[in-house]
C-alpha cells in the first residue's frame, strides 16, 4: 500500500489492522479533510524501515480538534452514567478481541517484546473495565445545615473537554488510564499521542467507534512536530484539563503554559526510582523482581528499577545471581515469542542509555555482565558494581536496560540515598522483617512504595508522584477526581 494510492488509505482508515509498508494511518478527528494534510513516515525502531504514513496535524486540525471537543462535550456528559459504563464495558469487550492486532502494533512502533505487548494490551483494557464501573459511582453529598429551609448539597461535574498527551512507552496503557477515567466523568477527550507511537491511538479510537462511541467524545490528533499542536490547544480556554505523561522538563513547560487559562492539570513524569535490598530479604524473590522491574520494556518505564541499593552482607551473592539472570536473557527481534529485551525506541534513547554504561565504566565502575554483540537501538542488558553518587547513571533516568548497583550498611542510610533526588514516583524495598517494612516505606518520599512487590501498577490503584515526578493520580477511584469538578449548590426552600 502506498501514501499516494488513496483507495487503500480510505481501507486502512476504515479497517483494522497492523502497520507493515507504509500503510497510511489518518487522525482521528470528525471532519477532517486530509486530502492535503502532511503525512510524516513511521520507522520501525528494530528495522528502520519505514512502516507507515501518518497525519502530521498543525493548527488547523487543532484547532476543529478542539470545536469538535466542545460540541462533543455538551451531548457526552448529558449521556447517563449507565450508558457511558455500557460503552465503556463494550470498548473493554472490543479491546480485548483486538489483543493480537494492538499487542502486534505495539511491537511493530516502538519494539516491545511481543508477549509484554500482549500484556500491556490487558492492563490497559483493566482501566476501561474498572471506570466503566466506577461511571456508575459518581455521586455527591447532603449536608447538614443550620436552618431548617435550606438545602446543601453537592455535585460533582465534569471538567470540560480534555486533552491528554501520552509517551511512547506505554502506547495503549498510558491512553487507557486517562480517557476511561475523562469518558466516565463526563469529559470528552482528545489525544495526542507520542508521534513514536501514533497507530495503537488511532486503532484505539477506531474501536472506541466501532462499538458506538461518539466520535466527538475520544479524538486522536497526530503530530511529528508535537508544540505547534498543543500550544493551540493549550492556549484555548475551552480545554479545561491537560493531563500528560512524559519527561519532566515537557511536564513543567506545560504546567507554566496552563496559568494562562487556569487549566486543571495532571503530571505523570520522569522516575528515577531506588530498589533497597536488606540484608533478611529473600535474594532470589528479589532477583526476579528486580529483573522484573528493571529488563521489563528495555528498562524503558518510569516506574522501573533505576538504582539498586543492597546491604553489605548479601551484596556478593545479589549480585552475582542478578548478573548470571540477566546474561540469560534473550535479547532479540521483537515481534519473536522468545525475545524478552528488543531494541529501544530511537537513536536518542539507545545513545542516552549507551552512554550511562560507558560513563560509569569511564569513572571506575564494573562490568558484571557479557557484552552482545548488538548494533541499531539494541543496547546489550548490563549490571554495573563499583557505582558511586556522581555517575550520570545515578543522577538521570536511564530509561535503558542498566542496573547499576550500590552497597550500603544501614538502614538510615538507604532512606536517606533513596531519597536524594528531585524525583520521586516509584521506590522498592525488600527486606522480611516488618518493621523494617513499615519504618522505611513511610519514610521514602515517593508516590508509590513496593514492599517485597515489584509490579505494584494495577488500574484499582493509585499512580503518582511527588516532586519532580509530578501532580494528581491515575488510576482507582483517585484517578476519576481529576476529571470532576465539585459544585456547591445552596437551596432555600422559605423564598
Ligand atoms: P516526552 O516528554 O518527550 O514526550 C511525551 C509526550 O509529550 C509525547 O506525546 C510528545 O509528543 C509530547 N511532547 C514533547 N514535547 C512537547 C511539547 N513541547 N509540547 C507538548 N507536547 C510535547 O517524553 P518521552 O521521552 O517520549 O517519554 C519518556 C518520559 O516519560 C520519561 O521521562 C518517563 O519517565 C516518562 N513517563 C512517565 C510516566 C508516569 O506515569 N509518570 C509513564 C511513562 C513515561
């Protein structure tokens, strides 16, 4: 299929299916015209070849993006709640039949291992099933008054139009968790993807419709050049919430940019997150979780292990059974059952990544691990010792397949290592005693503390930061709060 043969781009849009050859992939915006649109070509991150052609919106599909979202806005949230947790259950349905095509996409964008792709395509469909029922369970309050002919109440209202700004890593997941929580409220949604990863997006809203959702309600604006279309979007005054997941320094351009129309925000950013091992732990369980945490997606999550800290008296023996873990991993062609580590997403990620182990080895630290013989994004998975405080692998996100380690003696110490950066999403601890346990998880200053767990991201839950990592949360009966207003409404009933 090619761009300029406009038969198969009516199929391709019409259609569901996985990228391969430079199939085109339009936005999803009702009324757009996109004879003439821009069309920027995607590039597999495994291949380099080109795999599709997508829209390359600017500010005039921003801006019917937005007309769109307003009129979308008063005909959504007038919809019952019962209505809205049907579709939303019929979009989790629909997702789910589609596993094989989403997981397949995933893996052809941005080279997550096809089984993890699989995975993602379940955690993100929990976020559709848990907010359709949390539709249902929007409700506000009486309260007492002092005179007995009034009545307070309060309600809890939508927002207002929505606009969400996803990363690459998570190319279905990170949509799910904002646009169930915004299409259960009320809100409608509109979606610019990460342009690494604009298909599962469209495919995303494409089952949104098939399945009887407003197209109005959830759009997907693409952009290769993201700014130009969200300075639009954030200037107007009719977007009442931005929630966005990705780097921080894009996080904070964005929170100075909403003081202008006083704009509701949520800020999921960057991690760097502290992985403390003590000396009780089980080594093997945490072994398994730190490979867990930390090959999972390449190392390419804000919630991954970034700096593991293991007491003195295990340190050997941790790191030996970490090291033996991760020369058996398999590191491959994504779309392959057996692959668990494929390429990064881009020059730029496999550059950043490289150059952490080459800085560390550079300043002292060691090697523990085999080296692969890799070329393109590939980077080799790599355990580090001999690490100290001023390599960048310590000061930055990795977000590579890297795990440094670092040896400590006592307790205080850890908590106060661990908690020595700006940032502060996720933090792990691993230890069998519970006050230990207790003691530290209270005293990590991050939104999220896995205790002997890992994998602690669940759609029931709250996800979050503090400090650099951002603003709000995601997820549970927390995650629908963003997206709500609260009125006060005071009745005299004597007048
Ligand atoms: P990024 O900030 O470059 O991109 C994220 C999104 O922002 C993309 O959609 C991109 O197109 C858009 N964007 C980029 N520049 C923009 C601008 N000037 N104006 C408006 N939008 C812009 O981040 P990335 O490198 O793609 O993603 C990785 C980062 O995301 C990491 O730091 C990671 O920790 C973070 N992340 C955080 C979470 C979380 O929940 N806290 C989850 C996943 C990823």
């Amino acid at each position: 299929m090619t761009a300029s043969n406009a038969s198969s781009q009516t199929l391709a849009n019409d259609t569901l299916e996985a990228p391969a050859g430079d199939t085109v992939y339009t936005a999803v915006i009702p009324g757009l015209d996109d004879t003439d649109l821009k069309r920027y070509s995607l590039r597999s991150p495994a291949s380099g070849d080109v795999i599709a052609e997508i829209s390359d919106c600017g500010v005039a599909q921003a801006r019917l993006a937005a007309d769109n979202a307003q009129r979308g806005f008063e005909a959504w949230r007038k919809v019952s709640p019962f209505e809205r947790a049907a579709l939303l259950k019929a979009w989790h349905r629909a997702v789910i039949d589609a596993k094989e095509l989403l997981a397949l996409t995933m893996t052809r964008e941005m080279g997550k291992p096809i089984k993890e792709a699989r995975g993602e395509v379940d955690y993100a469909a929990g976020f559709l099933e848990w907010y359709a029922e949390q539709a249902k369970r929007i409700d506000g309050d009486i309260l007492p008054s002092q005179h007995p002919d009034k009545r307070l109440s309060v309600l809890r209202q939508p927002v207002g139009p929505v606009l969400a700004i996803t990363p690459w890593n998570f190319p279905a997941a990170m949509i799910t968790r904002k646009v169930a929580p915004g299409l259960a409220a009320g809100c409608s949604v509109i979606v610019k993807p990460a342009e690494q990863t604009p298909i599962t997006a469209i495919l995303l809203a494409r089952l949104w419709q098939q399945v009887g959702g407003p197209a109005e309600a959830f759009q997907v604006i693409t952009a290769e050049r993201p700014a130009e279309v969200s300075d639009l979007l954030m200037d107007d005054a009719r977007i009442r919430k931005v929630t966005f997941t990705g780097s921080t320094p894009v996080g904070k351009h964005l929170y100075a940019k909403s003081a202008a129309t006083m704009k509701r925000m949520s800020l999921e950013l960057g991690g760097h997150a502290p992985f403390l091992v003590f000396d009780d732990a089980d080594i093997d369980s945490a072994v398994a979780e730190v490979m867990a945490s930390k090959f999972r997606n390449g190392g390419q999550t804000c919630v991954c292990a970034n700096r593991i800290y293991v007491q003195r008296a295990i340190f050997d023996t941790f790191a030996e059974r970490l090291a033996a873990a991760v020369d058996d991993l398999v590191v491959g062609e994504p779309e392959s059952e057996s692959t668990q580590v494929g390429p990064l997403v881009s020059q730029a990620g496999r550059d950043k990544a490289q150059s952490h182990i080459d800085d560390a080895l550079a300043s002292g630290a060691k090697r523990l691990t085999r080296e692969h013989d890799v070329e393109g994004f590939f980077v080799a998975p790599t355990v580090l010792s001999g690490v100290t405080a001023g390599m960048r692998v310590m000061q930055e996100e990795t977000f590579g397949p890297v795990a440094p380690l670092i040896v400590f003696d006592d307790e205080d110490e850890a908590v106060r290592q661990a908690n020595d950066t700006p940032f502060g999403l996720a933090a792990y601890l691993w230890t069998r005693n519970l006050g230990r346990a207790t003691r530290v998880s209270e005293a990590l200053d991050y939104g999220i503390v896995g205790v002997n767990d890992g994998g602690p991201s669940t759609p029931q839950a709250p996800f979050g930061g503090v400090k650099d990592s951002g603003l709000g949360r995601e997820g549970g009966r927390y995650g629908i709060d963003e997206y709500l207003d609260t009125k006060f409404v005071s009745t005299r009933l004597d007048r």
